[in-house]
C-alpha cells in the first residue's frame, strides 16, 4: 500500500486508541520504514516479522516503554496492510493501490481484546480470494486495529477473568490429587489383589478366572471414578504428567522394598 495509506491507518487507530500526539508520531512514521528499508515483497512471506514485531510491541508496552512499544507496532501494522494488496508483479498493483489511497475508512463496530495466540493467528492470516480496494482497506484496518488493541491491552485481566481462574485452578488442583489417588489405586491394586486372592483361596490355577475378573472389576471401578475428568483433554495430558511421576514414585519403592532383603 502506498505511504499515505499506511499512515492513514495508523492515524485512525491513534484516533481509536486515544494515543497522544509523541505516540500518534511515531506509529505513523513506523508504519512506513519497511518500504523505505525496501525488504520487498510485503505482501506475504512476513509471518516472522510480524509475529517478532508485535512481540516486541507487547513486551515494551508491558515494560512501560511506550515509544519503543509504538515503533514495533507501527512497522508490524505496515507488514499486515501490505497483505492485503496486491502484488507488485501483478499488471492491477499501481492502480489498486492508488484506489485505495482515495478511499475511506469505513470502521468496525465493535472488536474484543485477543490473547495472545488468536492475536497473531490474525495478524498473520492472509486473505484467500481477491478482494474490491474497499474491502481490502477496510480488512487491513480492522485487523491492524486488532492487533493495536490487544498489543496495548492492560495486562491486569478484568476481575471476573481473575475470579474464574482462582476456580478453575482450584478445580483442575482437586482434579490432579483425585487423579493421582486413583492411579496409585490403580496400581497397587492390580498388583496386590491377585496375591490376596491367592492367600485366601490358595491353588492359583483353580481361580485364575477369578483373578482375573476381580481385577477386571477393579480396574473398571476405578476408571469410572475419574472418567468425568478424562471428558477434558487437559485433564488426559495432565494425566501422563501424573502418570509419569507415580511411576517414578513406584520405582523408587521398588528399590527400596528389594534393599530391605
């Protein structure tokens, strides 16, 4: 896109954003220094700098260095624009592009603050089919505000996010203990079950069929304690993070059981 566009963009988002007349300044001058640095193309092959960019934005503004914050932001909003033109080796560029410099920002009504993934899942997304010079300004606005939101989003959550957090970490804490009981269940009752059958009733082929249904029914027991947790697939990774350390745990008692004879 041409200078003017670019600038005209980040004027507009300056506007949204209530950023003062210093800030306002530096992203606009940012947000053409890829065309004066000449690092062509633009229009793809920029996920890296992008994300790199607004990396950098994010972590000065957390930093409290909001020029610094404004600069990375200012030359990533350049490579996001740029990905909705044209390409410079196609006959329409020039034409297209100075159809956009006459034309007008028409804004989104309304846009929520990302997280971080999501956030550079859109800045890096590029459109598919082609686009009218006034969808495309618009796109490329809407997605370099966007980002400006989330890049210069306060980094204290809302409380009722705070709030919910405090409960879900309370419940996936309840959760793992429940897990890790019912694994060393688990595992020490397969193991020691069959040997307390046999002391009782002696002579292991006669009840080999027991043993084995008896530990059939156990282990079903258990897994229905904690199928409602195995229901959320961070539970099941969470699982052979536990998984891992009773095996370790049951590894160091068996060394230890042997050590005693």
């Amino acid at each position: 896109m041409k200078w003017s566009t670019h600038r005209y963009i980040a004027d507009k988002i300056s506007i949204e954003l209530g950023l003062n007349a210093e800030e306002t300044k530096i992203l606009k001058e940012a947000s053409v220094l890829p065309d004066k640095w000449g690092d062509f193309p633009h229009h793809k092959g920029t996920n890296v700098k992008i994300v790199n960019q607004i990396t950098e934005a994010r972590r000065n503004y957390l930093n409290k260095n909001r020029r610094k914050a404004m600069y990375h932001l200012g030359i990533a909003l350049h490579y996001i624009a740029d990905a909705y033109s044209l390409p410079h080796d196609n006959p329409m560029h020039d034409r297209y592009e100075e159809t956009i410099s006459l034309l007008n920002i028409q804004s989104p009504s309304y846009l929520p603050t990302l997280d971080k993934p999501r956030t550079l899942r859109i800045a890096t997304n590029r459109p598919t089919s082609y686009l009218t010079p006034q969808i495309a300004l618009n796109e490329a606005f809407k997605v370099c505000l966007w980002v400006a939101k989330s890049v210069l989003s306060n980094p204290i959550p809302p409380f009722e996010y705070i709030e919910e957090y405090h409960k879900s970490n309370i419940k996936f804490l309840k959760d793992k203990n429940r897990l890790k009981f019912n694994f060393i269940c688990l595992c020490f009752g397969s193991v020691l079950l069959p040997f307390v059958v046999l002391f009782l009733y002696g002579g292991f082929f006669e009840i080999s069929s027991l043993l084995v249904l008896i530990t059939g029914i156990f282990s079903l027991v258990n897994f229905a304690s904690i199928y409602p947790i195995f229901k959320d697939t961070k539970n099941i990774l969470e699982f052979g993070i536990i998984y891992n350390e009773v095996l370790q745990n049951l590894n160091s008692f068996v060394d230890f059981f042997f050590e005693l004879f």
